[in-house]
C-alpha cells in the first residue's frame, strides 16, 4: 500500500497537482498544514506559469523579435541595431505589448509574460 498526501487543483484545460509519498508525510502535520497554506499560492503560481507560454504565442514575430532581446536585457537601440531597423519602430513594438498585457513599463511587461507574478 502507498502512503502519502496529494493536492489536486483542476482548472480548464490541466490539473494541478503536489505529492509527497511516504508514511512520514501523512503523519507531518506542521508540512500538512504549511501546505495548505501554501497550496493557493502554488495554484495561482502554476496558472500564471502556463499562461505566458499562450501569452508569447499572442506576439507577432516581431515583437517576439523584440521581446526577446530585450527580455535579456538589451536597450532599445541595441535591439533596433541588432534588428536591423529604427528604434521608434523597437518602441512601437513595445508600445503595442505594453497596452495589450496592460504593463506599466517594460520591465513589468516581462514579468507578465515570463514569471509566477504579475
């Protein structure tokens, strides 16, 4: 026989879930209960991850183009040299992400698409 806790989330389109097997879990009531704790935040943070990898699909493959680069640090200028075009055209670029993911910059831009947090 198995022994061990499970928390399963389902949410449209995958299921989430966190197991820890062994007898030692099922008698750890401190982990138990720091996991219930935790387990809303592993949720929320699972969701958010899956999300970009639709969100990045939503780019042009310009503005993926762009994002890319300055995702890894690059400056608009450097972008736009290492592109091949103007940097107001790298900044329009931006501009229409920043307004479609509501992002207040572009750093916040690439917090929504890459990380767990927005």
């Amino acid at each position: 026989m198995l022994h061990g806790i499970s928390f399963i989330s389902d949410e449209p389109g995958h299921r989430i879930v966190l197991s820890l097997s062994g007898q030692d879990s099922e008698s750890n009531l401190p982990l138990q209960q720091m996991l219930l704790m935790a387990w809303p935040h592993i949720v929320g943070c699972a969701r958010r991850l899956l999300i970009p990898k639709n969100r990045l699909f939503e780019l042009t493959p310009r503005e993926r183009d762009v994002f890319d680069l300055i995702s890894n640090g690059e400056t608009y200028d450097s972008a736009a040299y290492a592109l091949g075009i103007d940097d107001a055209t790298v900044k329009s670029h931006v501009a229409r992400m920043l307004q479609r993911y509501e992002a207040v910059n572009s750093r916040h831009l690439i917090k929504i698409l890459l990380s767990c947090s927005d």
